[in-house]
C-alpha cells in the first residue's frame, strides 16, 4: 500500500514501460509484504511500521529532488495545510499498523486481496467528502467489489477470524489518505506532499510503537538485514510507482494492479505453503470486476468532459 500522489504529472514517457514499472513495483510491494509477514513472529506491527516509514524518507526525498513542478515552482517548503498534511501521516500510521498486523495473523494472499478494496472505498469517500456525484454504475461496481470482499473474508466459514477485518479498515483508511489529498491546495507539488505525510508517518509510528510496548531488540543480524530488505523494498516500490504515475495517466495503470492479486497467491504459497484457494475464490474475481468497473467508468466520464 502506498499514499499515491494526488495528480499525475502530464504523460511524457511510453505507457508500455510505465505499466512495466508499475507491475515491478507491485513485485517490491510483495516482497516488502513477504519480509513483513516472516518478521511478525518476533517484532510487533507498530515497530516494523516505524522501520518502513524510516526508510521511506529515501525515495520520498528522491522523489521530489525529481520533481519538475517543484524545481519549476522554486523549490518551495512551505505548505499552507499543515493540520491535513499531518493527519494524512497518521492515518497512514493505522492503515500500516491494520494491514502489518494481517499479514502476522491471516494469508498472506488473503490480506492482500481484500485490501485492493480500497479503490471501492474511494468512490464513496469522494461522495462523502468531495460531494462527488456518483452515478448507478459505480454504485453497481462498489456493490460487486464489496460483496467479493465479503466472500474472500468468509463469515461463517470456520477459517473466519475478526483478524479478517484486520485489511479491510487498512484498506479504508489508506482510500481516505488518497480522497483527501485532494483536499489540498492544487500548487504544493505532489511529491512534497508525499514527503512531509512519511515524515508524519514516522512520527505517529515510532509514538505507536512506544506506547504499545516499545522496540525489541534486534535479535542478531539476519533479522537487521531483513529489516533493511523490508525498507529498501518498499523504498523501490514507492519509486518505481510514483515515476510510473508521471509516465502516463492512472486509468492506464489500474487494470494491471489487479495483477497483483494472482501474484501475492503465488508468493504466499512458494514462501509459506498457503493456498487459500477456496477462500480466495470466487471472490477476488469480484473485488477486480467491482474496481475494472469503477475504472471503465471514470475513463469514459473523463472522455465525455
């Protein structure tokens, strides 16, 4: 999961290679998720959640040395929305410390699956917040979406744990980051914005991680390599996925980060022998189904303006 930025730059580059980028930054995401899930036996969710937050101030400060709009703009620091920007890290902090603690406790195909809810969960915070018109067709796809998180989640099944809600508030809470984005004043430069909610992030994490019991020690040196591993793989994702998103419009992108969801099955079965198959199915094809149509109809929207 990722804070993505507000707008996308104008499209300068292939949308093939930027559909490459953004299938490999799922891959890094997945690794960052693999790490996560093998650490959780021994460091809690808020201590690996301030650990990844760390180590995203990197690519959030290349990101915006790579900004054309901040150079263009004068470099500018200054932000007049400091209360939101702030609140965007830490709601951030709970959507990592949600979703971490699903990948300790549930599949890791399964976490990963339900949180791709959170496109559906933007469509109605849009309408809450943004006072968006949305019209029966998108309804339809967050009704299809959200029946299929439903299905993968599985009440009444005997596999069906309250850990299971675990990535769905993850999901929300990072859809209500991307909404009230929006919400900022249009010239503070996207990349800037990033940087400073991390920074936040960081902040909220390493209290959280406080407050719930402190930091372990870092038990030997495999476990600070992985820890290392767990941020510089995030720290890729974030990168090839915000200059995928400068390469060509988001519409083009969103059908292939379904991708994902086939992908974290496959990891999650060579890494750890899960095979939720039965619980995965038929619902993770509705959840893609759900958000191809809320796509499909945003572009044709788009198209008609």
């Amino acid at each position: 999961m990722i804070d993505v930025p507000k707008v996308p730059a104008i499209p300068t580059g292939s949308v093939a290679l930027a559909i490459g980028l953004s299938l490999l930054s799922l891959v890094f995401f997945d690794l960052m998720g693999l790490i996560i899930k093998r650490l959780s036996a021994d460091y809690s969710a808020a201590e690996l959640s301030a650990y990844r937050n760390f180590f995203g101030l990197i690519p959030s400060a290349i990101a915006l040395w790579s900004s054309r709009s901040w150079h263009d703009g004068g470099r500018r620091l200054r932000v007049r929305q400091w209360t939101l920007i702030g609140a965007r890290g830490l709601i951030v902090t709970l959507a990592q410390l949600m979703f971490y603690l699903s990948l300790g406790r549930i599949a890791f195909a399964s976490a990963t699956t339900i949180s791709y809810s959170s496109g559906l969960f933007m469509t109605a915070f849009a309408v809450l917040l943004l006072g968006e018109r949305v019209g029966i067709i998108r309804w339809i796809a967050v009704v299809i979406g959200f029946v299929g998180v439903v299905m993968v989640m599985g009440p009444g099944r005997d596999t069906f744990t309250f850990d299971s809600l675990l990535p769905l508030a993850a999901a929300a809470l990072y859809a209500l980051t991307g909404v009230t984005a929006r919400l900022i004043d249009d010239d503070v430069p996207s990349a800037l914005i990033n940087l400073y909610s991390t920074g936040f992030a960081v902040l909220g994490s390493v209290v959280l991680a406080l407050l719930l019991g402190g930091f372990s020690p870092i038990q030997n040196a495999s476990d600070f390599a992985w820890i290392i591993a767990m941020g510089v793989s995030g720290g890729i994702a974030v990168l090839l996925l915000v200059i995928s998103f400068r390469m060509t419009e988001q519409s083009n992108l969103a059908p292939f980060s379904y991708l994902g969801i086939p992908m974290a099955f496959v990891f999650g079965w060579m890494f750890f022998g899960e095979a939720p198959w039965q619980d995965l199915f038929p619902g993770a094809i509705l959840i893609v189904i759900g958000g191809l149509l809320v796509v499909w109809r945003e572009r044709r929207r788009t198209r008609l303006v």
